[in-house]
C-alpha cells in the first residue's frame, strides 16, 4: 500500500488473501535510507530510519491503516519516538476520504508539522499546518468524523495533550506550552487547561506575548447557524507581574471581531509592567510613557471589565459598551515628563475607563513635599500624543518648593528669578499642568497657587523679609500676588507683584524702623538718627536692562 522507491535493512512480511487478491498485509520493518511517495502528487519522502510495525488491510472501499511503535528519522534529524496509531476511512468513488477515525496512544506534532508537505493529508488541513505549525504531544487521543474528511458533516474528539503550541495568525492567536484536555464536536466542546510557563501570542490585541507562570480553567463553545459562543470559566493565572482570575463569554456577529463580556480580578500586580498589557488600541506613543514612567510600584487588587461590541472598543464616552481596568496602586514612582521631578510614595487607585486615564493620589512626595488630594488624567489614550493633566495639592518647606522650580522647566520660564533665594517656613501648593510628554518640545501649560505661611525670606541684594504670609498666583508665562504681608527693616510692609514677558513690576509700602534699616545700610550718615518712617516701592525691570 505504501511505494517504497529504495531502501535497505529488515523487513518481515504476513499477507491476508482472498480469492488470490491480497487485502491485508502486516509488515515490521527496520529500515535506513527509505525514500517513499506516499501519494502521486507528493513529493517524495526521505527517512534516514524507520522503524515498527505496519498493518494494511483494506475490504471494497473501507481501508484500516495501524502502526504499533512506529518510529522514524529523517535526514533534518526530526525524530518521531515510537508511537500507537489507527486510521480507518472509506474511499469514495471521487477519492476523497471519507467516514473514519484516527486514533492515536501517543503523537508528537512538530515532527510531523516539518513532514506535513509529503503526507496524504487534505489540501485544507495540510494549509493549517503550515500556517500554524502546532507542536507538542497528543496522547490517548481520537476522533471519529462522518463525510469528507476536509469538510466532515459531523465528528468527535477527544484526548489530552501536553506542551501543546500553535503559532498566531491574522486574527487567531498563537500559544506554547497549553496542557490539559480536550472533547469536541461539530457543535461545540470544551478544554480543559492546566499549564505551567504557557505563552500566548494576540499579535492584533496585545503589544507583547503574554507568558504565564500558571493558568488553569476551563474553555467551552458552542457553535450554530447563528455563528460561535465562547465561555471562560473559572480561570485562574499567575505570573511574575500579576495575578488573579477571570470568567467571561465571547460571542461571534456577522461582521467584525464579536461581542464581548469579561470580568477579571487580580490579587496582585507589579506597576512597572503595565505597560506590556496595555491593547494595541492604546497609542504607542502611550505605551512607551508608562513603561518609561512607572518606575516602581504594587498593585494590591484590581478588576478588569470589557462588555461590548469590539468592534466599538475602548467604548468612547461609555457608549456601546464598557472598559474599565481599576487597581490599587501602592508606592509608586512617577517620572511622568522628562526634566520634572519625579513623585514618590504614590498610594493611588488608577482607572483605565474607556479611552482614558485617571489616576487619584492620596498619598506622595515631590522632593521634600506631601502631595494630597491629585488626580493625573489622560483623556484620551488613543491619539498618537496623548494630553496629561495634573491637578494637585501639596504642601511643605518652602525651600522644597523652590528646589522644585530649580530642578524644573519653571526655572526658565521665570528666567531663574529665584535662584539664590533662601527660605524657611512652610507652603501649600495648589497647582494644574498640562503637558504631552510624548512631546517634550512643546510648552506645558502651568497655573496655580503657592501660599506662604510665616516663611524667612531672604533675597541675594534685599533686607531679610520674615513673618512673610500671601498668595502668589502664576502660570508658564506670568506671576502675580497681591497684598503680600511681611517684616524688614523691624516693621510691617505689603508688596504687589507681577512678571509677564519677562517685565518685573512690584510696588509696596510698609514701616522702617530706622535703627534696624542703619544695621543693615552702610555708607549714609545714619548715626544719630532713630524713630520709623514710611516708605513706599514702586519698581519696573525688564530681563537685560540696566
């Protein structure tokens, strides 16, 4: 039944004949160098050793193929260990194969994935094979199929394998390393999963593999003339970035990639790996911000929902459907633009909601200041550069704040106005910013408050201000306070300020104790004179004017 071309070494052979016709034949072969043609239109098959035995038996149109311990070699050294198979069929007066079963003890695949194209295989079957070259070990598996074997009217399988692996293509995705166990039918079936160091590859849904150290569960569907249901059930995964479960159901529609309906709960997940999950409908631009900003981090809990039709995801606005991914984040470590401080010690809970952002600390430090009540949102993860808005408070020495305008583009924008300034006391900041970091180059936007609270100022060229308390609103591009109460020279003054354009206008009064002012005054004949004055201030200055 098989031609073989050449060949040399043992060969044993039994025939059953009847009416002087051979129908079967049992052979156990050990042979090198075979070179056979399993079919005319195949190329021709070269094995480097062979070794089992081989039983044919065939009566009218129904045909029986076994091999007990078949083994075999070929000259890549793509070995097959010794392995049980039966193959049934009919032989339709077309050709085509029909009505049988394959059954087999133990099959490895990728050795026959490498042979696929000198097997006798359907034309369609031998098509998924090279597309997604399945690896791994089937065994005590079967299937029973009635109609042609390339499009079966009904069939039956079932079996387990081990280190099962298929690679991605278009829209179904790749896997390695699945181990369980298998029933299915024309209709629907189920597997069931129980794998350790398993990879999936969605190359249309996540940027990167997903590798799993564990995951279990079980996968069932069902299909009918209204097309395919798909049920998660309790799946639980692990790795070294996350954990948790998830249970969920995907249905197929006429058009476009399904209906969707996941829950997933995660026990716990490590910040600076968010970014590998994060779906191909997220910018990259995006992606590349998070990976290079959550520099440190834990997620203590989290919940994962996405009900819709895909085809609609994120689920702008809410409408047609609902994304959410909601963890709570502990210590983090926020580098969220570059030449900024980074925030510290970050307690938060982070939302992904529809195409968005939303991150609301109730904890953290930027230098040697507490922030309180911030929320950090991008509206729309989407677009190629994302807009982040800050809104925050914090509060702590002053001096902290005006190393953050130090170490920050702030120092620029005011033309380093307070380098040089020493401080002591404390400040609270309520501050907005607005910046797309995927574009360093434009100008963020800036607007907020700082409030003085009995602070020690002292300015490179002034008197020693103390008790210094008020309000001085600013922006990227200008500076304003008014009613600014202080001390100097041992008496009370208030100051009105603003910087625009990179013009200083400042105007003030107050109260000098002459005797103070003589301290800190050389050079006017001040000796004998004692009491207070008045004075007022009224000061225009421009960057680079005398």
């Amino acid at each position: 039944p098989i031609p073989v071309q050449s060949g040399e070494g043992a060969l044993r052979l039994w025939f059953d004949v009847h009416d002087g016709v051979p129908e079967g034949v049992v052979a156990d072969v050990e042979l090198a160098n075979v070179r056979a043609r399993l079919a005319e239109h195949l190329p021709p098959l070269d094995l480097v050793h062979v070794a089992g035995r081989i039983a044919f038996d065939h009566s009218g149109a129904r045909y029986a193929i076994t091999a007990r311990e078949l083994s075999f070699v070929a000259p890549d050294g793509v070995r097959v260990v010794p392995a049980d198979i039966a193959i049934r069929y009919e032989l339709g007066d077309d050709g085509e194969t029909r009505n049988g079963r394959i059954a087999v003890s133990h099959l490895e695949l990728a050795p026959l994935t490498s042979l696929a194209t000198h097997l006798p295989l359907p034309t369609v079957i031998r098509e998924h094979v090279g597309r997604h070259a399945p690896r791994g070990t089937l065994t005590e598996a079967a299937v029973d199929w009635e109609g042609p074997l390339a499009r079966p009217v009904s069939f039956r399988s079932k079996g387990t394998f081990h280190d099962l692996g298929v690679r991605a293509h278009e829209s179904l995705p790749g896997f390695t390393r699945l181990s369980g166990s298998f029933e299915a039918t024309e209709r629907g079936g189920s597997v069931r999963v129980s794998s350790r160091e398993a990879t999936f590859d969605l190359p249309q849904v996540l940027f990167e593999p997903l590798v799993l150290d564990t995951a279990s569960g079980r996968v069932r569907w069902d299909r009918d003339d209204r097309g395919m249901e798909v049920r998660l059930e309790d799946v639980e995964f692990a790795n070294a970035d996350a954990a948790g479960s998830a249970n969920g159901t995907w249905s197929s529609r006429p058009k476009g990639p399904g209906f969707i309906d996941l829950t997933a709960r995660l026990t716990r997940g490590d910040v600076r790996r968010l970014h590998a999950y994060l779906p191909r409908s997220i910018s990259a631009q995006t992606r590349i911000w998070v990976r290079d900003s959550l520099l440190a981090g834990t997620a203590e809990e989290g919940e994962v929902t996405i009900k819709g039709d895909l085809s609609r995801f994120p689920f702008a606005g809410g409408r047609d459907g609902k994304f959410l991914v909601a963890v709570k984040a502990r210590d983090v470590l926020l580098d969220y633009a570059n030449g900024w401080p980074v925030v510290n010690g970050i307690d938060a809970d982070v939302r992904f909601e529809g195409p968005g952002l939303t991150v609301a600390a109730t904890r953290g430090r930027v230098l040697g200041t507490a922030i309180a009540r911030t929320k950090a949102t991008m509206p729309d993860l989407v677009i190629e550069h994302p807009l982040l808005i800050v809104e925050g408070e914090a509060s702590g020495p002053t001096a902290e704040f005006l190393r953050f305008v130090e170490t920050s583009p702030v120092a620029a924008w005011i033309d380093h106005a307070t380098d040089g300034v020493q401080s002591a006391g404390n400040a609270r900041l309520g501050l907005r910013l607005e910046l797309r970091p995927s574009q360093p180059e434009d100008r963020a936007r800036v607007g907020g408050e700082l409030q003085l609270v009995d602070n020690q100022l002292r300015v490179p060229g002034l008197p020693a201000f103390t008790r210094v308390n008020g309000r001085l609103a600013f922006s990227e591009r200008e500076l304003n306070g008014r009613d600014v109460a202080f001390e100097a020279y041992g008496g009370p003054g208030r100051l009105t300020l603003s910087r625009r354009d990179g013009t200083t206008r400042v105007s003030g009064t107050g109260i000098a104790n002459l005797a103070a002012f003589r301290n800190d005054v050389s050079g006017l004949p001040l000796e004998r004179v004692s009491g207070t004055a008045d004075w007022r201030v009224d000061l225009t200055h421009r960057v680079g004017a005398l």
